[in-house]
C-alpha cells in the first residue's frame, strides 16, 4: 500500500510503518549520543510502552541503563485496507531494535485495565524477568475503562467544571484559528474521567505486583502527568482531566508511603512539559499554547520532546546522585523550564496578541506543531520514500 496522512478534525487516521521505525530510531540514536545513566534498574515493566512517555522512557531505560523491558500496551494490527495504529508499529520497530543492539525485552499486546490481563502479564513477567522488578513506568493512554467490579464500562470526556468554554482553538493542518464552544461537564463526566485516567488502576497494579513478591527492594514507580499554565486552566487542569490527575496524584502520595514501608520504594508523579501527542492535538486551545511555546522554547535553546525530557528525567532527577529531586508536593518536575517565569511571560505575551490567522502565524509555530504531530504517524520524516509501496 502506498500511505499517505488521513488527518479529519486534528485526528490522523493513518500511520506508515517506514515513518514510524524511523522515529523509534531517532530516538534511540538520540539516547545513544548522550552519557549513560548508572541506576540500580535492572528489570522494567513499562504499562502503555508503545508511544509518547511509555515509549520514551522504555527507550531511556533500555539504551541507557541496559535494563531489561517488557512494555505492555493495547494497539490495533493492520488489516487489508488499514493501516495499524502508530503504537503497533513503534512496538515492532522498538523490539527490531532492542534485538539487533544485544538488549532483551518482551512486548505483550493486552488491555492492562482487565484482571484476566495482569494476571497473565504478572505470570508473563515472573518468566521473562527471572528476578524481581526494578521500575514500573505507568503511562497507559486511553479514554475507555470497563471496571469489571462494578459491570461498568467509563469513558472519560475533557469538559471544562463548573461553566461552559468557549475560546479559540486552531486547526494546525491549515494554520488557522477556530472557535470552541464545550459545554461544563456532569457530576457523572467527573467521576467517569477519574475512573478511567485517575491513580485507581495504576494503584492496582502495584498492589497486585507486591502481592505476588515480584518488586525489588528500593523500587520505583512512576506516573505522568501535567499541570499547565493560566490560559488552559479552564478546559485542562480546572476540568475533568484536571481532576483525574489531582486523583493521580493523591494516589502517589499513598502509594509513595507504602512503597517505604514494604520496599524503601518509592512511588512518584512526574510533571512533564506540554509535547505534541495524539491526545493533545484535540484539546482545544493546546495546540494553539503548544505552538507558541515551541517557538518561545527553541528561541532560548530549551525546547525538549518526550526524548530529551525523559533521560533529563532519569539523568538528573533521578540518578543524577543528589537523590530524587522533588517539589513541595513531592512531584518530579520535568515542566520546569516550560513553567520558568520568563518562558511565561513570553508565551502570555504572545498569546495575548493573537486575533487573526495573521497574528497566530507571526506569534506561533504551528509549523513545528504539525510537523511533529505527523512525525508521531511515521510521516514528514526525512529519507523515507512516502511514494513507494510499503508492507503495513
């Protein structure tokens, strides 16, 4: 098949297999050009490996730490007239990869939500690892949770709390500015976005996985979260989101106390940066923040993607040998330069300027918003021939 981009409302529909190895391979290279990280991880399970964070950090803890992986993700295989999901393929690139450079790993296609799923993926583990689990990274991505307790299926939604939003947002294919009307979430939204996007699953796995003895002494945990600035408060941290992530976090807090006592582990939530993801690219008004950022960021020289923020994560705020290095509310930090009152003040001031699709082109980079967004599917990525037929 011959795959080209199918993008409907900020959504693509397609991924080219090629595209997608190339951006695994980016990234590796990128991790292998910088210093190896010394950590006591030698086994990691990654839950939600197959892009963005989850995949980000598999790749940090394999090429970096030589650690052994088994990353965990849900992804849909390519049928006669479809393309898989970009997830399929970054899977099959990262364990091409991992098996051509000497590195053992183990990829499991499963909805880590179900209990039929961690058992098997618990039993998967004890064989494979062969020893105790060093790291569980938690980056499961998804807007659907059946809660088998209860009967229930949950679908989280991104409504603003309280009042309705209405704002601009862009179309970032054609660089243009659009308004977004949202309607305030129900009481039922709330809980529905808690269930499926909180710290009750990530919780689970983690009691599930010490009563089966299967953590190493000094473990840790990590989520991933965001906080954001003033000017998407209402539609991402004040809204349904928002209160899935207070959830998160919550949850790390306890969890963080019982790792000590059973393990001297330790159970974290780490703030990231705002980056292009399949998720944030239909979140009105980040794609329109995110732009102005990157510019802001490239032109101070610190602009990072899930790549760069994910070995600065282990490299200096984890191993860096000065401890964990943690806020008041015992949160990593990787969105510290994004949150820097400088970048701010900036980005607000530009943000402030926008009125037209004259002034949005002069005041963000929708260019690298988008180019990044494609480059997630496999596509605009240098020396890939996205004329040639490719095997999907």
């Amino acid at each position: 098949m011959i795959v080209k981009p199918q993008i409907i409302n900020n959504v693509c529909k397609t991924s080219h297999p090629t595209g997608c190895a190339k951006e695994v391979e980016n990234q590796i290279n990128y991790v292998k050009s910088q210093p190896k990280i010394t950590s006591n991880i030698k086994n990691a399970l990654v839950l939600g490996a197959s892009g963005g964070y989850g995949l980000a950090s598999r790749i940090v803890l394999a090429y970096s730490m030589g650690a052994t992986t088994m990353g965990v993700s849900f992804e849909r295989a390519a049928s006669e007239d479809k393309t898989a999901t970009p997830g399929w393929y970054n899977n099959k690139a990262f364990s091409e990869y991992a098996k051509r450079d000497g590195l053992k790993e183990k990829t499991i296609i499963g909805d880590a939500f179900l209990k039929s799923s961690k058992e098997n993926i618990t039993k998967e583990a004890k064989e494979f690892f062969g020893g105790k689990i060093d790291c569980i990274i938690y980056s499961l991505a998804t807007g659907i949770r059946k809660d088998e307790n209860e009967g229930i299926t949950y679908r989280s939604t991104l409504k603003p709390i309280g009042k309705d939003y209405s704002g601009f947002g862009t179309d970032f294919m054609k660089e243009e500015l659009i308004n977004v009307e949202m309607p305030a979430a129900s009481d039922e939204d709330i809980k529905s976005t808690v269930k499926v996007m909180g710290g009750e699953d990530w919780k689970d796995w983690i009691e599930l996985l010490i009563k089966e003895d299967m953590l190493s002494e000094n473990c840790i945990t990590l989520a991933y979260s965001y906080i954001g600035p003033e000017m998407t408060k209402a539609i991402y941290r004040d809204g349904t989101i928002g209160k899935a992530k207070d959830d998160l976090e919550a949850t790390a807090l306890n969890m963080d106390k019982m790792m000590q006592e059973k393990l001297k582990g330790h159970a974290y939530v780490s703030v990231a940066k705002a980056v292009v993801t399949r998720a944030s690219a239909v979140i009105p008004a980040m794609p329109l923040y995110i732009s102005i950022l990157f510019k802001v960021m490239k032109d101070k020289g610190i602009h990072e993607g899930c790549i760069e923020q994910m070995y600065r994560q282990f490299a200096e705020k984890i191993y860096s040998g000065k401890g964990f290095i943690l806020d008041e509310e015992n949160r990593l930090r990787l969105d510290d330069w994004e949150m820097r009152e400088d970048v701010q003040k900036e980005v607000a001031a530009a943000w402030d300027k926008i009125k037209d699709n004259d002034s949005l082109k002069a005041n963000a980079d929708l260019a690298q918003f988008r180019d990044e967004y494609l480059h997630l599917h496999g596509f605009g990525l240098d020396g890939i021939d996205y004329d040639a037929d490719v095997q999907i």
